[in-house]
C-alpha cells in the first residue's frame, strides 16, 4: 500500500469516529417541564397551652379559733349558729339539738 493510501485511511478512520461522536453529543434532548415542588409545609410543632391553675389563698394559721367561741365558763366551744331555719353549728352544719333558751343568747353579729 502507498502512503497515500494509508494516510488516507487513516484520516477516513479518525473522520469518521469523530464525526460520529460530535453527531451523537449534539443531539438536543427535548425540552422537558421542570418537575413541579409541592409548595412547603410548615414542621414546627403546634403550640400546646398549659393551664395552670392559681394557688388556693393561703389561709390564717388562726382562722380555725374563728369556728369556736368562748362559753359561760371560758371554755372553747364549737359555735352555734342561730337561724330563722334551725340553729346548727358553724364548722360542719350540723344542726344544734338544743335550743337555747332567750337569756342566754348574746345579742352580737360577731364576737
């Protein structure tokens, strides 16, 4: 074979093969729609309320003697409350099984 010959083949060769691979790489894809994103969710927990419920006024260390009132001999006794509707006792509400008698009741709202 000549020269010629061989450089020609040799340029038909390399042509070719880069012929074909520029045809292959300029094809153009077609055009495709962007892939559509479902629109953002919000991931913060959702706010929890606590009720907290107010302390219970805090009470005399006294306010018990306000259930009991001093008797004819000076002794605490648990007080009577006198009522249109029946007496009874102030710390339970009991009623009273006795009905005092006119003169020993001490005409006072509070003692």
């Amino acid at each position: 074979m000549s020269r010629f010959a061989v450089r020609f083949a040799t340029v038909f060769v390399l042509w070719s093969c880069l012929g074909f691979a520029g045809l292959a790489g300029d094809a153009k894809p077609a055009k495709q729609e962007p892939e559509q994103l479902a629109p953002p969710r919000q991931t913060s927990p959702p706010i929890t309320y606590y009720i907290v419920p107010a302390a219970p006024p805090r009470l005399d260390t006294r306010a018990a003697w306000s259930l009991f009132g001093v008797d004819q001999t000076g002794r605490f006794r648990p007080r009577v409350v006198l009522s249109p509707y029946g007496s009874y006792y102030l710390h339970n509400g009991e009623p009273y099984p006795w009905t005092p008698e006119p003169r020993l009741v001490i005409p006072r709202t509070s003692d």
